[in-house]
C-alpha cells in the first residue's frame, strides 16, 4: 500500500506534465501547469501519508493549514507595501503549496519507511 502512495503523485505529476508537453509549445507553462495540477496529487498523498503514520484522519488540519498560506500570503504583499491582487495572490499561493507538499511528501515517506522498519 505504502508504495503505491509514494509513486502515486509522483508518476501521475509526470504524465500530467507529459500529456500536456505534447499539447503546449512552451516548455515553461506545461511545467506550471503540471505543478498546479500536483498540488491536488501531493496533497491527497500527503493526507493519506499522515493518516497512516499517526492513525488519526487528520485531513482537516492539514486542510486548514494549507488554507493558511492564502492569507498569510495576502499579509505578506500588505507588508511589502505592494497592492493585493487577489489572483496573484491565489497563484502564488497555490504553488507555493505545491513547494511545500512535495517536500513534506517526501519526508512523510522517509518518517513512514523508518516506522515501519522499528515495528
């Protein structure tokens, strides 16, 4: 089961970006594409990934804290004086989330690996 969630995003991340390589003719915006697509991909694993090392469905907390970055992004342009345009602030957001899931992806699995490894 393990192995299917860690090649899951990762190996659906790359025929997404594939699929879409073949169908736009900059390079640039299929991988942005890809990206934004991956979010939904590295945070369902990422979901699943806590729900099986702390046995608790704890997909709302991890929910609520992505939908933390938004704000905390649209205070962060206030801060450097810059206008709030909402938009920008939804992209930069999104795949700034992108940014964080697949590393916390990636640490859930070696947390994971080394669990069950003790037991």
């Amino acid at each position: 089961m393990l192995v299917y969630i860690v090649s899951f995003p990762l190996v659906i991340w790359f025929m997404v970006y594939m699929i879409l390589r073949k169908i736009m003719p900059k390079s640039v915006n299929t991988f942005k594409l890809a990206c934004d697509a991956g979010v939904i991909l590295w945070f369902y694993a990422c979901a699943v990934l806590l729900e099986a090392i702390v046995e608790v469905d704890v997909f709302w907390l991890l929910f609520a804290i992505c939908a933390a970055i938004f704000p905390a992004n649209a205070i962060w342009q206030r801060i450097r004086h810059e206008e709030i345009i909402y938009s920008k602030m939804f992209v930069h957001g999104w795949r700034l989330l992108f940014l964080l899931l697949v590393p916390a992806h990636f640490v859930l699995v070696a947390i994971g690996i080394v669990r069950e490894m003790m037991y």
